[in-house]
C-alpha cells in the first residue's frame, strides 16, 4: 500500500494533491502491467476504471469499416488513459491497445465515484485534474482535424 | 539656383534643342479626354488651352479662355509609364533538341540595342517625388532593377510647377509640392496675364543650364521670381485635399481590426485603379509565355496588383481573399510599411487614386475615419 | 545534352540581370512519398558549385511553364549537387514531377535568410519539423550534425500526416541509430500496426529533452503548426528570441522588388524566409495578413 501510494504521488496527474486524498484513494489503486499487443479497453465495455500511464506507449484506436482500426493517438509515460469512469452511461467510447510493454496504475471508476460523492472536496481536485488534460487534447484533436499537411492533390 | 525667363514662344526651341541632342521628348498630350503623357512629335500636340476639373470619381477636361500650356494638374498617367513600362519583356529562351538554350548578355533581346534618353517635358513636382520615390525602390536596395537603370539613365528632367491645385490634390500635405526643390534639371513656373506670357526658369544641374543657352532668355528679375513664388504660393491654399501624416504610420498598425476596414471594403470593387494612376505602386508579375509550337519561352514583367485576388495566392489559397484584407494591404503599404521599407511616405498626394476610384475612396478620407475613430 | 558545348560556354552576365536563371542538369529524381519528390541537380557551363547557406531557397524554373520558389533541401557541404525537395501541388512542380535524368531546370538564388546554426553554438537544438517542412530544415540539420560537438542536445520533433508521408525515412532510420541526436516523429493518424507516436507534433515537446533556457529552436511547416509550436515552446520556457520560422508567400522574383511576399512591412524573399518569432508573433495570429 505504501510503495502504491508513492507511486501514485510521484506521477505528475497528483501534482499539488492534497496528502490526506492520497490515503482516501490509494485504496482505490492497483498495478497494472499490459504486454505488447494486448488490448487494454475496448470500445462499448464498462468504463470501470482510469490509468496512470508510468511506461510504456499506448494507442487510441477507432475501428473503421473500411481500413479497419485507425489511431488516433498515443499516450505515453505521464498521461492519463480514460475518463468516460467519470460521464454516464460509463462506457468506453475507444479501443486501446499496449504498444509497447506497458506499465500503469489502475484507479477503480466505481470505488473513486463514490468517494467523490461522500466528498465533493476530493471530487473538485480530480475533476480540476481532469478538465486540464481534457483541454489539451481537446486542442491537439482540433489540429489533428484541421488537416494542416495540406491536400493530397 | 540661377533661373531665367523665356517668352512661351521659346517653348517649342527648347523641345527642338532636346530632340537634336537625341532625346525622346515625352510630354503632355490630349488623348482619349485625358491629359496623358506622350512622345512629342511636333509641339503644336501640347495639349494647350485646357484645365481638369477633378473630384472623387470624376475627370473633366474643360477649356480655358486662355493659351496657358501647362493649366491642369496630372492625368491618369504617371512617369512610370516610362521608366516602369506596364509590360517588359526580360528574357527569351529557346528549346532546341540540345536543350534549353538560356539567353547571353550579348543576344539580350528584352531591349532595343541602345534605348533613347527620354527628356520628360511637365513633370509635376508630386510626380518628380514619386520617381525618387521608385529609385529607391528599384534602385536603392541590394539588388537592383537593371530594366529601370537602363531607362533612368540619361533622363532629362523639367518640371512644371502647379499654378492650380486639382480637386484631389494634397501635395502640400505630402510635401511633394507645388514647388519643386531639387532632382530637376530645368523647373519652369508658367506666368500667364493679360500682358505676358512667359516661363521662369530654375536651373536645376549644369547640363540644364546647357540646355537652356539654347533658348532666348534672360535672368530673371527679383519680380519674377516673386511672381513665381506667389503663383505657388496660392495653389497651396486652394488644394483639394488634406493629410494629416503625424503619427500615421503607428495609427494604421495599431488599427488593422478597425471596423472601417470593413465598411471601405463594401463599396472597393478590387478593380486596381488606383494602383496603376498611381505614380509609386510597382508591384509587377512575370509571366513565362510560349508560342505554339513550344519552342520560345519569353519571360514578361507586367504591373501587378494587390488588389488582385491571386496576388498572394500560396498552395490552398490566397493569404489575402477579402476584400477587406486587400483594401488594408494596399493603404498600409502605402502610408505605413513603405516608410519602414524605403524611409519615406509612399504617398505623394497627387490625388489620382482619388480621381480614378468608380467608387470615389477618398485615401485622405480614409485615414481621417481612422485617426478620429480609433478605440 | 548536357555536353553540347554551346551549353557549356553560356557566359551570362548574371549580375547585371537578376531575372536570368542557370541551367541546371538534372542528375536524379526520387519519389519520396505518394505527392512528394527530390530533384538532385548538377550546375551547367562554368559555374562549379553553388554555394548555399540552410534555410535559404531558389527561384526553380521549368522552360515555359513557370517559376517558384524551392527551399534547398540538400547537404551544404556538397555544393557540388543541388537538392531540392517539394511536393507536386501546382503546375510548375507537376510538371517537375514528370521529368527525368538530363532535363534542364533553371535556378536563380540563393536568396533569403538562412537559419542561425551559429547562433546555437554551445546551446541545445531543437528542430520542429511538420510535413514538407522538413526539407527546408534538413540542411540545418546537416550542418549541425557534421559540427556535432559544437551543439548541446539536439532533438529532431518531426510530425506529419500519417506513415506513409513521412520523408528521409532512412536519414531519420540513420540518425536515430546515433546516440546524440533524439529522434521524435509523430502522425497525426496510422493505421493499427504503426508503432510510432499518434498526436500532434505539439504534443512532443513537453517530453523532449532539451533545456529550454540554453536552446535555440528551428521550426518549419504550415502557419499554423509553427505558430502553435512556438507558443508551447515559450510555453516550455524557450525565449521568444530564440525560436526561428520560416514563412511562407506568393513570389514572383524572389529579390524584393515585385512587392508579392510582403508580411506586414516584411518582403519574405529577402527579409526571410527565417525570421525570429519574436519579432512577428503578432502579424501571426491576425487574418489575412
């Protein structure tokens, strides 16, 4: 429990959190190893759950009818891996998959859920949190979808 | 500067003198219902007698009830005509089954072998600013047009100061004029009453004072040079138009989301008018063009203009397409970044833009909303 | 063809005209990705070499077709070839596209200013490259690379569309392999099967390693990549003064006197195309400029 509660601190997601919220969730935490190749969600499941990415590289992909599983993005040592454990219906709206050997923290959606309805306090923090990193890759989709290496003629 | 009068008579001697010295004599000519500028053949093509009334969207020539010569302001056309031809052939190549055979200096066949010295015979002092003004641009900078080298060279220059300010004119605001100060070779200043008409003359450069020991004239008396001095005196206080230039570079770049941009921009027709009367515009584009049979390629240099939507046109579009954004570039330019650019105004109040809009934008007009409206 | 010994005489004044190309031999062209190619080309009659600095580009012109302007994609210490990379979007660089070993081009340059390498002496380099944007860079990157010890850190940030428009992939391969250059490419989407990075080349920074108060970066690719790439660089703690783009505009003779590139009160043929993000960060975020 304690080495989990240092890892949890140690990745920049808990950057300025509050050390007794450390204690409240760490029991929410496990470790997670993913190897290369496997899926590690897939689209339409339960969205039980959140990763801390600590190494390793993962894949957003999209299945396509036409050209099959397209990436959108990939997420790396530092990043945080879902958060559809925060919006109902709680299903995964994305395939992912472990590209490379991948190592992460697995937070329980349904366990830190009701944490954060007995205390709102805790939930504002995660939430902060949450929009910071949903802003930027809301910002770096919007690139992606500007297209801007220019037309194939 | 010493100066001189001569009788109107002697006009015509001084043409003659400059064509037996081998000059193509450019001057004033009545064409179209336009003053425009035009090789002199015989002096009696002078277009005597006549004045223009201008104002937004209007040019009229009326007749005087005088011979005066020189009794209007500027026509459509500027001196750029000349030394800035609208379209200039800079190379031709030839593709021969050995290859692509790019021109020698020696077979340069942009131009005849020895271009003639043209003698400019009217030159508004607004329109002699407006050619230092291009010498800077094509000659100032580290690359140099040798096309406008070529047809600078040699020129002879007399002005002709405005005995009337024209109904667009703001040279006075610009510092261009009435008067020519220097850059001449030979400034006249038309006097014309019921009992005389003759010119007096500045001599601007040792070769116009040449030219002139041609002419009958004499040294001009303290009178007339006073005579000469008043007639310039009063076009200052009858011009058309006013620019207040103080601060005006910094105003229009502080103000490039001014909602007047906007309004201007609905009524411009981006029909480039006023960029070609205008006497200092020399943006241009080369064009390769082949004959049929796919063997010569000449490379031409035309006017150009940023009011063209292709003008700044890069893969995906062109960087300006409102006219909004065209409308901007070209004022800016103008009244702003030139003087970042070449040191001075690009503005030499001669008004034409005004004249030549369909629409009448007034520049002056412009830059006042701006000034007076500014958040 | 190229021996015709009329050819090789041509003894042209090219500095009385200005608008007069030099044929240039095409030795090779290489298809790099399904819209992009690399002419490399040898000087014709007396010249030798041509001389460049990176960064700087030329006027290419294809025989009655037309003219535009190519940044030098090649090695600055090999002036004895001429490299140009670019992609066939136009009607001049289509019909590029189609000719072979032998054909003659004519090149007028080099004009512009180049990239500072000097500048990042003793500093870490990063180069931020998107799309085609690469080509303009690689001679600084070259240069950098043959001057190795001269230079801290250097991080090559390179994003493009997806795997199969990435360019120079053995250089890239090459340079990976070495253990003083970091390597980062990234597609802004792949097929399941790409092992790289998905996202956009902005995203690589943060994890860079460089020292961003002693770097000099170098970005190059659309507007909008190098505007939001220099934002997270100063964001990351990169002086303004210290990043460098290289804009972009219509040019017809490439030596400050049509008047076409002008950027606010900049003419981009010879007061760019590299210019310190500093200095234009405002023309940048304003429309139709």
């Amino acid at each position: 429990m304690e080495d989990l509660k240092n890892i949890l601190a140690e990745h920049q997601f808990f950057n300025g959190f509050n050390e007794e919220y450390f204690a409240l969730i760490v029991g929410c935490a496990s470790n997670v190893r993913v190897d290369t190749g496997k899926m590690i969600l897939r689209e339409g499941e339960q969205a039980n759950q959140f990763y801390l990415i600590r190494s390793g590289k993962v894949s957003i992909q999209l299945m396509t009818p036409n050209k099959g599983p397209v990436i959108i993005q990939t997420l790396h040592e530092g990043d945080i891996l879902g958060w559809s454990w925060l919006v109902p219906p709680f299903t995964w709206h994305f395939d992912a998959k472990a590209i490379e050997l991948t190592r992460m923290i697995a937070l329980d959606g349904k366990c830190l859920r009701a944490k954060c309805e007995n205390d709102h306090d805790l939930g504002y923090e995660l939430l902060k949190r949450f929009a910071d990193i949903m802003t930027k890759r809301l910002e770096s989709t919007r690139l992606q979808l500007l297209d801007i290496y220019g037309d194939r003629s | 500067m010493k100066t001189f009068i001569f009788e109107r008579s002697e006009l015509d001697r001084l043409v003659e003198t400059l064509k037996r010295r081998g000059y193509k004599v450019i001057g004033p000519i009545l064409r179209d219902s336009a003053i425009i500028y035009d090789e002199l053949t015989d002096t009696n093509e002078l277009s005597v007698g006549w004045t223009d009334e201008q104002t937004n969207a209007a040019y009229r020539l009326k007749n005087r009830n005088d011979a005066a010569v020189f009794g209007w302001t500027v026509g459509p056309q500027s001196w750029k005509k000349f030394l800035f031809p609208p379209i200039q052939k800079i190379f031709a190549t030839h593709k021969s089954t050995k290859g692509l055979d790019l021109p020698n200096s020696k077979k340069q066949t942009s131009e005849e072998p020895t271009p003639a010295k043209y003698a400019f015979l009217g030159v508004r002092p607004c329109d002699l600013n407006a050619i230092s003004i291009q010498d800077k641009v094509f000659l100032g900078g580290s690359i140099i047009d040798p096309v406008y080298e070529r047809k600078r060279t040699g020129n002879f220059i007399i002005t002709v100061n405005c005995g009337q300010a024209g109904g667009t004119c703001f040279c006075a605001s610009m510092g261009t004029g009435p008067k020519a100060i220097a850059g001449f070779d030979l400034s006249l200043t038309e006097v014309l009453n019921d009992k005389h008409h003759y010119f007096v003359a500045e001599v601007g450069t040792e070769l116009g004072g040449d030219v002139l020991k041609n002419v009958k004239c004499i040294k001009a008396t303290d009178e007339n040079i006073a005579t000469a001095h008043e007639i310039c005196e009063k076009t200052v206080k009858h011009m058309g138009r006013f620019l207040d230039t103080s601060n005006l570079k910094n105003i229009l770049y502080q103000n490039s989301e001014h909602s007047r941009w906007e309004r201007t921009a609905a009524r411009c027709l981006t029909c480039a008018n006023c960029t070609m009367v205008c006497p200092t515009c020399f943006c241009a584009t080369i064009e390769d063009v082949t004959d049929l049979a796919g063997k010569q390629a000449d490379r031409m240099r035309k006017w150009d203009s940023c009011f063209t939507l292709d003008f700044s046109y890069i893969h995906g579009g062109s960087v300006r397409a409102s006219a909004k954004a065209r409308y901007r570039q070209w004022m800016t330019h103008k009244l702003a970044s030139w003087v970042d650019q070449f040191g001075t105004s690009g503005c030499v109040g001669c008004g034409r833009c005004i004249t030549w809009c369909p629409v009448g934008i007034d520049i002056t007009e412009e830059a006042r909303a701006i000034r007076e409206s500014q958040p | 063809m190229a021996t015709d010994p009329e050819l090789l005489s041509l003894k042209v004044d090219y500095k009385r005209n200005p608008m007069l190309p030099w044929p240039f031999q095409i030795r090779r062209v290489k298809h790099e990705t399904e819209d992009t190619f690399t002419v490399e080309l040898q000087p014709l009659g007396a010249l030798e070499e041509f001389a460049f600095q990176p960064g700087q580009f030329n006027m290419v012109y294809v025989f009655g077709v037309g003219e535009i302007p190519i940044s030098i994609s090649g090695d600055p210490a090999k002036p004895r070839i001429l490299v140009h990379t670019t992609r066939a979007v136009g009607t001049v660089t289509k019909a590029m596209d189609k000719m072979r070993r032998g054909d003659i081009l004519g090149i007028r340059g080099p004009y512009g200013t180049p990239w500072p390498v000097e500048q990042a002496h003793g500093l870490d380099v990063v180069f931020v490259a998107g799309g085609i944007g690469l080509a303009p860079l690689r001679p600084a990157l070259y240069e950098v690379v043959a001057h190795r010890e001269q230079y801290g850190k250097v991080v090559l940030l390179y994003g493009t569309r997806t795997p199969s428009d990435v360019l120079f992939r053995q250089e890239l391969e090459n340079w990976r392999a070495r253990f003083d250059l970091e390597i980062y490419v990234t597609v802004d989407r792949a097929m399941s099967g790409w092992r790289g990075n998905v996202g956009v080349v902005t995203n690589l920074i943060s994890r860079a390693p460089f020292d961003p108060r002693n770097t000099i970066a170098f970005v190059c690719g659309p507007e909008i990549m190098m505007r939001f790439t220099a934002m997270e660089l100063h964001k990351r703690g990169v002086d303004i003064e210290h990043i460098f783009v290289s804009m972009e505009r219509n040019m017809k003779c490439a030596i400050g006197l049509c008047g076409h590139c002008q950027f606010g009160s900049y003419f981009v043929c010879k007061d760019g195309p590299v210019f310190q993000y500093g200095k234009i960060k405002d023309m940048l975020v304003k429309w139709e400029i």
